[in-house]
DNA sequence: GTAAGCACTTAACAAAAGGTAAGTACTATA
DNA sequence: TATAGTACTTACCTTTTGTTAAGTGCTTAC
C-alpha cells in the first residue's frame, strides 16, 4: 500500500487529471457489474461455466458469457476445453489477473469497513426515530 | 490430475463469498461510471458545479446533478451554500470519502500500469502486423 | 439591453446493459 | 423413450443510464 500520490489535503491539478486518466483505464477495464464479481469467484479456482453462474448468483447466462469472453480478451481469463465424454470447459485466471490483487484487497476492506458503517448508523437512525 | 477444485493458494469458498459480498458492497456504493472520477476530481479541492464539470469532462449536467446528490446522500460529499451577491455552490469531500484513499491509490497504481501493458503490447502487434 | 455565467431542472430521446425464455447439440441416466 | 445436465446462443423486451437542448431565475459585465 505505498501511497503513489499523498494528495489528502491537495492534490495539484496535473496529479488529478493523471488520476483521473488512471482510474478510468481501470474503470474502462474491469469496471461494471459483474468482472470484479466473476474474477474474485475464480480466485478460489478454476470453474466452469454452470459452476461459477451459481456461485456468483443472479447473473445470466447471457451476461456471464459476454463478461467471460471480454475477460478473455483483455487477458485476465484462461478459457480451456477438456474433450472427454462430456465435453468440459474451465475458466481460470490468468497471472496477469494476480496484478489486480491490490485493487480487490482495497474494495474488499472498505466495502466491509463500509456495511459495518452503515449498519451503525441505521442502528442510530433507529433509536432516533423511534 | 486436473486440479478443478483446488483453491490456488490463499483463498478459501467462505473467503470468497466474504470477498464477493464485501466487493459487492463496495460497488453498490461507488460503483458506476461517474462517482470515483467525482470524488477524485473533488480530492484538489472542492469546487463548483460547472468546474466540477469541466475538470471532469464528458458528464452532462443533469448526470452530475444526479450522482452530486446520491454522493451527499451516502455521505460522501459535502454541499455547502454561500449566500452573497451571487449564490455560490461549493462541493466538497467529507472526511467519510476519505477512507476510499486505499481504494482509489489501488486503483490509480493498476490503471497507469494496464494502459503501460496495453501500449507495449499494442506496440509488439504493430511489429508484426505492418 | 443584450449577452453571458451560475446552478441547476425538465422533456424527449437514444444507447447500453441486462433479464427471460426458448432453442441447439451433445451425452448420460432412469 | 424421457428427462436432465453442460455450455452456451438467440430473440425479444425492460430497465438503467446517459445525452442534447432548452428553460429557469438570478446577477454581473459590456
């Protein structure tokens, strides 16, 4: 976690349009619904496509195909074909997908630093209004 | 042989549910194409609605209106009126958008890196392919 | 007085995202 | 023979998201 620009109180406008420029290759590039959704259910291990649907729960299959092949696309995704009785085929991430460990440690503590937060406060919200 | 299930190292199912909820919590809250490139724009400093458009650039009005609002109802951007000759506007960041400081560096840190990938390897296919 | 800036809101519409349900083609099981 | 599972694809439809262009009410500058 080594703070690349410590811009707490003020960042200077160039830092900011190059965060802005970053962030928003990162946005362009795993931003939406589903591919931090459908990398992290990976992590655990390869899976395939029944598998990793239930698993990640309330996405289609339509969607879960179309953010699968994007996946594979920009190299995050290893698609492999096992020809066997029953044709299987398993998704599993790439190396290039252990870069974005970083990010998904960071979302991951503040999105549960974030649910206890809002728990308290409706908790507080509670008593008040009540 | 094949090693379908076994979870690579560090992660465990219960983790990854965990980390699925956690994730899925975070992008409720900042999710979207528009509110990290908010907060990041506001991270220099606060600013009026129309410099906040323009810094940012590509947003429309009534989008920035809108996430303007859902940013001050969850808390992370303050709005504060200036009665004078003309009424002034001005949005800030609350300490509360300060903890996303993690999440945004995670994120700044691996897009800079991506796009570095991106182009090196659209070099390399420029190579081959002229 | 006309234009322009501020901070928006509204209407009308277009595009993107996503869901449902059905279908495809194959195999395995009862 | 019928049913179910695997890995999707397709057509159709709804919801979400966003845009443009205009308007509002107020103020300052030319």
């Amino acid at each position: 976690m080594a703070k690349i620009n410590s811009c707490s109180a003020d960042l200077s406008p160039e830092q900011c349009s190059a965060n802005l420029l970053a962030v928003g290759d990162a946005l362009y590039a795993i931003g939406g619904k589903w591919k931090l959704r459908i990398i992290i259910a990976l992590k655990s291990g390869s899976k395939r496509f029944n598998e990793l649907q239930r698993s990640i729960g309330g996405i289609s299959a339509k969607a879960l195909a179309a953010e699968l092949k994007d996946l594979e696309l920009n190299g995050f995704v290893h698609r492999r074909v096992f020809t066997g009785s029953p044709v299987v085929i398993s998704y599993a991430l790439t190396e290039y997908a252990g870069t974005l460990g970083n990010v998904l440690d960071a979302l991951a503590a503040w999105g549960s630093m974030h649910r206890e937060t809002i728990k308290k406060s409706m908790r507080k919200n509670k008593r008040v209004a009540l």
